[in-house]
C-alpha cells in the first residue's frame, strides 16, 4: 500500500511553523506556483540515482530493499505515488528543492503540508 504525497510550489511567509493542519495547507496553496517548464523538473528527476523512465512520461525510482516510487510531473505539482521510506523519498525531494526553492510535501492523506523536517519528524513518531 501507497502512502502518496504531491510536492508543490508554495510561498511561504516568514516564521510559518511545519507541519500546517489542511485549513492553514489550503490558505497557502491558494498561491501555489507552477514549474515553469514540466519537462524540465522530469529530466533533473532522471539524472537522480535509481530513477528511470515509466510509463506515460512518468519516472520510476528503484531504491533499497524493493523500496520504490513513481514520479509524475504536472504543471503545478509533482505526485510521488510513494512506497518508499521517508529517507529516500526525501533525499530526492532534497535534490529537487536545490532548483525549486519554494518545493513543498503535501500529505495527501492527512492533507498537512510539510517542509523536509517535519515530514521526516512525523515518519520517525511511535506509531
């Protein structure tokens, strides 16, 4: 089973605390950017280690132990259908947010909106 999120362009003001609840989450993505040329964001995701092309335009990335995920790339968002651990879906996410410094996680199933830490802080809880 999946645990899917979209990365997203969001500008954030000064001082704002991660993880935001969904109704602080939908105040901000009411400003969500786009990437300026999609193709683009999928070529920086093929030159990553253990990513390769998928099927429709997508791109595939194999990590350790089967871990693995598949990146599609729209005009306003990335979604990551996820079945990998939080370290490499973020070193990935890391390497992206090198050329997008705006680059955000959205959960889709708690519909919070994380920066790198806080994501990684909420996988590492007790469940």
């Amino acid at each position: 089973m999946s645990y899917d999120v979209q990365l997203i362009q969001v500008p954030v003001p000064p001082k704002t605390s991660f993880p935001l609840d969904e109704s602080g989450a939908k105040k901000l993505m009411k400003d969500r950017l786009k990437f300026d040329e999609p193709t683009v964001v999928r070529e920086l995701l093929l030159k990553m280690d253990g990513c390769r092309e998928g099927p429709d335009k997508s791109v595939d990335f194999v990590g350790r132990a089967l871990s693995y995920a598949r990146f599609v790339v729209k005009k306003d968002l990335i979604h990551v259908e996820n079945n990998c651990g939080p370290k490499e879906l973020l070193k990935i996410y890391g390497e992206l947010l090198k050329q997008f410094p705006k680059l955000l996680i959205l959960d889709l199933q708690s519909h919070q909106l994380h920066n790198a830490a806080s994501f990684e802080q909420w996988w590492s809880r007790p469940l």
